[in-house]
C-alpha cells in the first residue's frame, strides 16, 4: 500500500513501534491508540518533557532535568523515531479512520 514503513535496520525503535500498532489492530480493531505504543518503546517520555506548550525555554534557563535532555544526542533519535511512528499512525489513520481514530491527539504530538 506504499506506505511510510520503517527500515528495520535504520530505525529498528519504529519498526517495532510499527509492529505493535499493526499487532494492535489485529487484535483489536475497533481501536488503536498510539500512546500505548509509544510509551512501550519509550517514545512518548521526550513529549512529556519537551512539551511546553506556547512557552520558550533557553537551554540556560532550563531546569537540571532539560539540560540533561537538551544535550543529551540520544534526545533528537528518540524524537525522530517518535515522529515517525506518529507519521506512520497517521498514515494508517487516513486509510482506515475507525480503527486509528486518534487522528487528533497524533497531530497535537
């Protein structure tokens, strides 16, 4: 179906994550939610700590936890994959709309 399906061998985090969601609609249909299977691969942790909403913070300014994130280089792969497990959940979400029906909270993460 030509769809945005990850190369294991580059991006092994979202074939997994990839993986799940499809074991998930296997087994249930009716629903898939994409934070389940963001937070078993440990994707979903940079979104709670990144997200801010409207509000800057300077790597300066930031807390002891945001500096570890910011200068962690593990930071920008965790939210590369993520973003790519949640293009793939979009994906899936345009051709099948029941099933992958969080299509709004995709687009807030």
């Amino acid at each position: 179906m030509a769809s945005p399906w990850p190369k294991r061998s580059i991006w092994p985090l979202v074939a997994a994550s990839a993986d799940d969601l499809l074991a998930a609609y296997i087994t249930n249909p009716e629903i898939v939610q994409i934070q389940p299977v963001l937070e078993k691969h440990g994707l979903y942790d940079p979104f709670t700590v990144i997200h801010l909403g409207k509000k800057t913070i300077k790597a300066g300014q930031a807390g002891p936890a945001m500096q570890r994130l910011l200068t962690n280089p593990r930071t920008l792969v965790y939210l590369e994959s993520a973003h790519r497990v949640v293009t793939f959940y979009l994906w899936l979400s345009y051709r099948f709309p029941v099933s992958f029906g969080e299509q709004l909270k995709a687009f807030e993460l």
